[in-house]
C-alpha cells in the first residue's frame, strides 16, 4: 500500500517535469520551426467576443474551441507514454537479470550433498 502511495506521488510529481519540458523546452523550439506558431493560442471562433467600453473582451462571452490546447495535451501525453515505456523496459530487463544470476549456494549446502553423494555410493 505504501509502495503505491508513493508511486502516485512520484507520478504526479513526474507529470509537472514533463509538462514543464513540453512547455518551456519542446513547444519553443516547435514553434520556432513553425514560424514562430504558439499552439496554445490556436482555437476557431464560434462566437466572437463582446468588448466593453475600453476594448477589452468581457470574460465568459463568445465561444470557441481550442484545438492548439488539445495538440499540447497530445504532446505531452505522448512524451510522457515514451518515458514511461522506457523506465518500465528498464525495470524489467533489470529484473530479468536478476532472476536470471544463479542464486549462491550456502558451503555448507555444498559439504552435505558430498556427503550424502558418498553414502548413497555405499
């Protein structure tokens, strides 16, 4: 129970790295690449905005759907899912390697099976 406890902490904790790694480190250098795109700001309009007296959009009017948001999300969900494979493919070929190494046998294990081979001969 506790080894799980600790596991969905270390995951949530892992989950902000990435997230922190797509946004100030990936998302960057996409954009670059993409003429300078910002994937969050991407969204289609379905109903503009109303403005008030200075200009400004009044919070909770218009709607819209954003995708560049979603494209993120996918992003970082894929990256993590790498990561994740990879830590687990690593565990288990450590595992793997582990059951693998022939278990040492105790000396004294070793004496008593001479002995009880030279009684059986007699």
């Amino acid at each position: 129970m506790l080894d799980m406890a600790v596991g969905i902490i270390m995951g949530g904790a892992f989950g902000t790295v990435i997230m922190s790694l797509i946004g100030d480190v990936i998302m960057p250098v996409v954009g670059h690449y993409t003429g300078g795109m910002d994937f969050s700001a991407m969204k289609i309009v379905l109903t503009p905005a109303e403005l008030d007296a200075t200009g400004a959009a009044i919070e909770g009017t218009g709607a819209a759907i954003s995708y560049g948001s979603f494209i993120n999300a996918v992003i970082a969900f894929a990256i993590l899912a790498f990561v994740l494979f990879l830590m687990i493919k690593g565990m288990n070929k450590a595992k793997k390697a582990e059951e693998e190494a022939p278990a040492e046998v105790p000396a004294n294990e070793v004496l008593l099976a001479e002995i009880r081979d030279l009684l059986a001969k007699k």
